[in-house]
C-alpha cells in the first residue's frame, strides 16, 4: 500500500510543497526560495495540518537563514528571532508551529562554537531533522495506534491527519495505514468537514490513492451512522493537546466526540508530542483561529448564503479530554488521567533525547 507521499521537502536549497488548496483537482508542486512565501502558504493554507505546519515553519527559517546577508554573529540571530516572530504570526491554534519556531531559534543558543555560516549548517541540519523525525514520529505512534483497530473494522474521522497535514504518513490516517499494513482489512468514513473540505478533499484523495477503502459523508449524517452501528471507532488528530488532555481539532470535532460517548463507541486522539502544550492546563487558554466568513458564506468563489446575513467562522473546537477514550502518542497509548500520562510522556521522551545526545 502506498504511503510515499512527500506533502513537503528541501530540494536545490528550495522549500517544496504540494499545494493543498488544488487537490484534488490537480498535484501541483510549489518551490519556495524565498522564506516570505512560505509564510505566505501557510497563512493561505497551501499547506495546512498542524505538524506539516511546523515543518513549514522550520525549513522556511532554515531557507531565510541560508540567504541572510554576511551580518556579525549578534545581528544574525537579531534577524533569525524576527523571521521566527513572523513565522509564529501566521496562524494561532496548532502549536506544532510555535514548537518548530522555538527548536529553531534554540540553534544558535545551542551551538555557542558556531561562526554564522557554521549556524547556517546547524540551521539547515535541524530544519532537515524536524521533517525526518515527523516521518519517523508518524510511524511509531501508527503502529501503537494500530493495536487499537481490529479487522473488519470502520473509523470515521474528521477533517485530514494524513500524510498531508505531515510530513508524510500521517497520524490517525497513520494508524489506519499501519492497521493496513498489518493485514487488517479496514474501511474509512470520512465527514466532508466544511467549511474547508479537507475531509472530501484532502483525505478522501490520500485514502484512495493509497487503495484504501473510503466513504465521504456530509457533516451532519455522522449521528445517524453512528446509530446505525457502522462506526467501530472514531480517530482524529490534533493541533494542540492542553496539559489536562482537553484537544483543539479542527471544528466538528468536539460535536464527534460527544456522538461517539452518546453511542458507546471509542475516541481516539492521534497526535505527535510536538502537538502536546504542557504550558497550558486546559483548552480554555487555546486560542481559536476565527477565518474569513466567505469560506462559509461561498461555495467554489459562489456566494450561497443571502447577503448581509451574520457569520461565524471559528476554524477549531476543544474537545474535553473526559470525551476522549485514549490519546495515541509516539511514546504509546495515552489514557486517563491525562496530566499525569501526557507528563510522562513527554519526560521519557525528553529522557531518551538526552541519552542519544551524550
Ligand atoms: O485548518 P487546518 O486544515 O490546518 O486544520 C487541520 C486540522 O485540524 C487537523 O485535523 C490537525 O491539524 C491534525 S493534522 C495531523
């Protein structure tokens, strides 16, 4: 089955990546040499999901780094700081983003022995690390996760946490994926998620293109499956996971979570520890990105909904973590009581760093 997709890469000292927002109409590749565009893609959703976001973000200053001019050591990182700040501005709710920013920025305080051009290496070096590791972060946590669907089995999920809102793999497509590669037969229902389409768009092609079967439905018709007992579990991802377990996904998810307790049927959360915000303690204190109205009032550049009509647009919700059944991590399969199991995580995680570094 494949699962080679390369949503976004370094290529000839490029930033490349396919743009979202023409699938699945058409495969198009964009090349970046300058770092604002990148941002720019970001902020268009060109390339979207929190931890291809990050990854955005890492080789987008890692790419502005390699073009700064000969500046002395202190003006560089002066520079570097304020391309992370407009890295940070392009969109608020998936911390993968302001991670990515910070592992980048903590180069030149790392590598005091570095001269700029030696930083510009490192920069690079790291860039290229955060992309890999995402791969690599994707197919770990898939094979956990993997142990949570049988054969036979049908998850519904939301919005798109496949390999193109990564660096590749995904991480709930990636556990069906792993269950897949596993042998287990597995079908996929997936809700359009409007306003975006990501669900009809996004997934709905990754899925098929790999040959796995795929079932879209709209929004509003995952109650009525779930009562018909077509559901065996529902996974979704994350854009940022609060302290208490409480998790922002893209909006509809929260209303999935209270069908699939309604129904009796597992909840899944499927997310890297890159996606995990230990500063916060509950999804109170996410910030929730509001988007344009035209993407609700519009269909395809046609305007639907009368003019001069009121129009709310939040692009995510908060799950609370009382909804949710396991959060499937890199470091295993996370349950309740979230603030203690999301802190072991990410200690061991941290621990096993160290002790490949020394
Ligand atoms: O607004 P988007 O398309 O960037 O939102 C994406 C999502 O909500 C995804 O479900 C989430 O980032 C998880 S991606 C593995």
């Amino acid at each position: 089955m494949p699962s080679a997709l390369r949503p976004i890469y370094w290529e000839d000292g490029k930033v490349c990546i396919i743009d979202q927002t023409r699938l699945p109409e058409e495969k198009v590749i964009l090349t970046f040499s300058d770092y604002k565009d990148v941002a720019q893609a970001i902020r268009d959703m060109r390339v979207r999901g929190a931890p291809a976001i990050g990854v955005a973000a890492a080789l987008g200053i890692a790419l502005a780094a390699q073009s700064l001019p000969a500046l002395d050591k202190a003006e560089f990182i002066r520079r570097l700081d304020e391309i992370g700040e407009e890295f940070s501005s392009t969109r608020p709710t998936a911390v993968n983003l302001y991670w990515a920013v910070d592992r980048m920025l903590n180069v030149p305080r790392d590598r005091l022995d570095q001269d700029v051009e030696g930083l510009k290496k490192c920069l690079m070096d790291e860039a290229l690390m955060v992309l890999n590791e995402d791969v690599q972060v994707n197919r770990t946590l898939g094979a956990h996760g993997a142990e949570l669907v049988d054969d036979g089995d049908t998850v519904l999920t939301h919005c798109n946490a496949g390999a193109l809102a990564t660096a590749g793999y995904g991480t709930a497509l990636g556990i069906i994926r792993a269950a897949v590669e596993s042998g287990k037969n597995v079908k996929v229902i997936v809700d359009e998620t409007r306003p975006r389409l990501q669900g009809m768009k996004l997934t709905a092609w990754e899925l098929k293109e790999s040959g796995i079967p795929v079932t879209v439905i709209t929004d509003s018709m995952a109650a009525w499956i779930m009562k018909k007992g077509m559901v065996s579990s529902v996974i979704v991802g994350a854009d940022r996971i609060a302290s208490n377990g409480d998790t922002a996904n893209k909006v509809g998810t929260y209303g999935l979570a209270v069908l699939a307790r309604a129904h009796n049927i597992p909840f899944y959360v499927a997310a890297p520890l890159s996606s995990v915000d230990l500063t916060i303690l509950d999804g109170s204190e996410i910030p929730i990105e509001e988007r344009n109205p035209e993407e609700v009032t519009d269909i395809d550049g046609k305007r639907i909904a009368p003019q001069g009509v009121d129009v709310m647009n939040p692009a995510f919700d908060v799950t609370p973590a009382e909804y949710i059944s396991a959060i499937i991590t890199e470091e295993g399969i996370l349950r309740p009581p979230y603030l203690q199991t999301l802190v072991q995580a990410e200690a061991v995680k941290s621990s096993r760093l160290k002790t490949c570094i020394l």
